[in-house]
C-alpha cells in the first residue's frame, strides 16, 4: 500500500468495524421481543451459515489474506470457490452472523450495531473494489458476472464507451 492516505482509511475500516463487532458482543441479551420457536431456530441457522460463508471465504483467500480492505502484495486475485458466488463472501459471513445473533438477543442495540455492521461493510466493499480494480485488470469482468454480497444481486453493470 503505497499511499499512507490510504492506508489510514485501511485501518480506520478496520478499526470500526472491529468497535461494531466488540460492541455486539458484548451487549447483554434482553426481552425487548422473543421470537418464537421457529424464528429463533432460522435465526440460529443464519448465524450457522454465516459461520460456514466466514470460514470458507478466510480458507479460500489462503496466502491473499489480510485483514485489510486491500489487495496483499503479492496477492492474486480469487474468483473460485465462495468467490465463485459472491465478491465478499467474509463480509456477508460476518453480517449474517451478526444479524443472526442480534435478532436472538432481544436487545435492540444489538440490531442497530448488526445493522450498522451491514452498512459499515457496504462502504467498505465498495472502497475495496475501487483498489481491486486497480490492481487486477480483470476484477471489471468478474465484478459485472458475480454479485458483491448475494448471488447475483449487486453485480456491477458493464459501462461501454
């Protein structure tokens, strides 16, 4: 990362959302809502998947790995495994995750950190693309065809001329 304005924002993306996911954490559960049996179940289950999606996307980056929102030196640019179906599928790992854990919890500022962690990773996808971009000339053409956070939702549009 050769410009230090960037690295800055690198880690001020990173610091933030580490501050969302402490917070999460450490909010207590409450009984502000109880979902019923079956809802808590599907909650449970979102939080498995995102568990899996976190853990498959951190083994398929394997040497590519950095906690920062750019590429590693070195880095090559993935586009198999989860990355087959999804751009970010960590992102989308954690804020299933997050998302899972606070709609159990009953506490309402456990959903606003979830959601706030969803917007967070929004801004932060998109800061990462545009480094991404930069460093992979073909990172355009994989953007248009696999979708950021969900499977075929969000793919970038080709722009001609």
């Amino acid at each position: 990362m050769e410009d230090p304005r960037d690295a800055a924002m690198a880690w001020a993306f990173v610091a933030v959302q580490g501050a969302l996911l402490v917070a999460l954490a450490l909010l207590p559960a409450d009984d502000v809502w109880v979902l019923p049996g079956w809802a808590a179940d599907v909650a449970r289950m979102v939080q498995l998947l995102g568990v899996a999606l976190l853990v498959v996307g951190l083994l398929g980056l394997g040497t590519s790995l950095t906690p920062l929102p750019t590429p590693a030196p070195g880095s090559t640019l993935r586009t198999g495994g989860p990355f087959r179906l999804v751009r970010h599928p960590i992102y989308t790992g954690i804020d299933l995750l997050a998302l899972g854990l606070a709609l159990r919890s009953g506490n309402p500022w456990s959903l606003v950190c979830a959601l706030a962690l969803v917007g967070w990773f929004m801004a932060k996808a998109r800061w990462e693309e545009a480094r991404l971009r930069r460093r992979y000339p073909d990172y355009g053409a994989y953007a248009a065809r696999v979708g950021r956070f969900m499977p075929l939702v969000g793919r970038d549009r080709i722009r001609s001329g």
